[in-house]
C-alpha cells in the first residue's frame, strides 16, 4: 500500500481541514447482528491485481479529523485517484425542493441524460450511493421524500462525472438542512461546505421565493441564503464561483408567463447554446424582478458568472397523503447541472466558455 508523503494531500470536503492521503489503513463497512461499523481491511494477501483493484475501490480512508471539530467521517478510496474533487453545494430554506430537485437530477445524469454533451456520471461511493438511491426510487414510486435532516455534516452524494474529452473528475454534492446556514458554531458544521465550494445552486420555491405573487404582504427574506453569503464573504475568489440560481416547484406557475415557456422545453438533447441560457436568465431575472424576488437578484448579482432556471422536479404537488399518485415527471432538472458542468469546464463544447456570461 501507499504510505503518506507530503505530495498526496487532500483537503477533506468534510471537515475542510488538509490531511496526508495513506492507503495503508483502509476501511470498510460492516452490518451483521451487532449493527454497523468501520472495520479495518486488510488487502495484504489479494495478489491477483483485478481482484484486489476490485477490494480496494469498495474500501474507504478515515480522515484524522485533525480539528476534532466534526464528528468520525471517512472518504472513499477513489477521492484522490482522479484530481481535484468538484464541490457542489444547494443552498435553501427547508421546504425549497433541493431533495427532490437533487435526486431527481441526479437519477437522470446517471440515467446518460447528459451524454448528447459529452458528460457520463456514475457513483463511485457504494455506501452513500446505495443510501440515496433507496431515496430515488422511493421518490419514483410516488412518495415524497423527508426534509434533509438537521445536522448533516456529510455530503449527500459521490460520483465521477467522465467527459468527451477523456477526463474523469470526483464530484461531491453536499445538500444540508436549511437550518444550518444559520446555526453558530458546532451546530452549523452542516453549511461550512461553502467555504470549500467549486460551486453552487441557490435553490427557492415560489411561495417563498414570489410571496406577491399569490398575495402575500408579508417581506421577502431568505436566512438560508444570508447566511450562506455571510459565510462565503470569508473567501476572497466568493465573486468568481460558479453558480446557478433555481425556482423549483415550477409546475405552479405553468400557467405564468415566461415560466410557461422554459418549463415546457427539453433540458438535455439540444445543442449546447451560450444565447439559449442567457435567454433562459434574462427572462427567469425579469419574472423574479417583477414580484421583488430580491433575495435570489441579490444573491444572483453577488458572482460574476451565473445562470438562472426554473425547474420542477416532480412535475406536480404532493396529495393530501404526501404522495404523486400519478407518479414523478422532472422538467428542466438537468439544466442547473449542466450550466455549472459548462462553467467549471467540463463541457467540451466552443460555447461553454460564454455560459454564464
């Protein structure tokens, strides 16, 4: 195994504290009658060098934790095996859609939604995959998923995006409570991963987002979003990240226009167009701007280089029993992804470098 150098250093995502990468104490996972846990594995006697590439990608390094600030977490072996991981972050009040607008995203990117722009994605964490695909087809099946629980100081979900040009990248998504942009100290852990982001969708649904617009007098505020701003004021490249602002839960305003227009549109298959997302932007920009949406302008105008949507990630509200009798149908979730997957760099396209712009 390879032990630690000072050249294999890896910032952990979790707890945003550097550590030396060693392989020569890797872990795994366990559940048997005494419940689950983190036992120590031993790859010495595997010689067959298929055999043991297979055990090693199931395995996962410990971080020392070296601030002793987040509870026991562990990375999975393949962090430091394809370069800089990505760090996507969803920012929004509890009850903004960033669950259901997650899953249902990442359910198409790992369906091949995205492959027409070159870009593949498979999961390269086997524990939390398999958590949060028990999530997806839950949804699936018509059921509405729970509120991303308090506290969370994990990321949601681990996966390698691979692209037309042959590069192969680790892209983290981190979705926490909403609660916890806000929180102080030991309680808000859950929303520091904006100090680590590459990027970020800022997600808001519309009767939180538009209150005027079902008539509501009440002042238009976002704590979720103040407070990750306040904490991202910390970095000094905050302005030139990467971000995409989302009105989910668009189904209730099919009827709205320009909502009606974007909504209908396919996300995926059409040519990769610079000119077709500012279009999308300036129109979503003047519908938030005519109902005085200023906490998603106001976060919107904060970065340089942005994008704005609007998606519905279940095509319909929930019945009375928290259920989509008629099933799930995502409209317009892949467009976010695909606008930061373009502005990070990692489509290979001639417009990619203008979206956002």
């Amino acid at each position: 195994m390879t032990p630690p150098t000072e050249s294999k250093r890896v910032t952990c995502p979790i707890c945003l504290e550097p550590f030396a990468w060693r392989e020569d104490e890797l872990y795994r996972r366990i559940t048997d009658s005494s419940g689950a846990r983190w036992v120590r594995a031993d790859l010495s006697n595997i010689h067959n060098p298929v055999k043991r590439k297979d055990r090693r990608a199931r395995c996962y390094v410990r971080c020392p934790n070296p601030s002793a600030e987040n509870r026991e977490h562990y990375l999975p072996i393949s962090y430091r095996d394809h370069g800089e991981p990505i760090i996507i972050g969803l920012v929004g009040r509890s009850e903004s859609g960033k669950t259901h607008l997650l899953a249902t995203m990442i359910h198409a990117a790992l369906r091949g939604d995205l492959r027409h722009h070159g870009l593949t994605f498979e999961p390269a964490d086997e524990l939390r995959h398999q958590s949060f695909e028990r999530e997806i087809n839950e949804l699936m099946r018509g059921n509405k998923l729970e509120a991303t629980e308090d506290l969370k100081e994990e990321f949601t979900t681990y996966l390698l995006v691979r692209t037309s040009a042959g590069t192969t990248r680790p892209v983290v998504f981190f979705d926490v409570a909403g609660e916890d942009f806000v929180r102080s100290g030991a309680q808000g852990l859950g929303g520091q991963f904006v100090l680590g982001a590459t990027a970020l969708m800022f997600v808001d649904h519309p009767a939180e987002a538009v209150p005027s617009l079902y008539g509501s007098p009440e002042r238009n505020v976002n704590p979720a979003f103040a407070g990750a701003l306040q904490r991202l004021a910390q970095r000094k490249d905050m302005a030139d990240l990467p971000v995409v602002m989302v009105l989910t839960k668009a189904d209730e305003l099919r009827y709205q226009h320009p909502v009606d227009h974007w909504i209908r549109l396919d996300d995926a298959r059409e040519p990769l167009s610079a000119a077709e997302f500012r279009a999308e932007s300036r129109d979503v920009y003047a519908f938030l701007d005519r109902y005085d949406a200023q906490p998603m302008l106001g976060t919107y105008e904060k970065f340089r280089r942005g994008t704005l949507h609007v998606v519905s990630a279940t095509g319909v509200a929930v019945d009375l029993n928290n259920q989509y009798p008629r099933g799930v149908r995502p409209a317009r979730v892949l467009r976010p992804l695909l606008a930061l997957m373009a502005m990070i760099g990692l489509v290979d396209h001639q417009e990619a470098v203008e979206v956002g712009t």
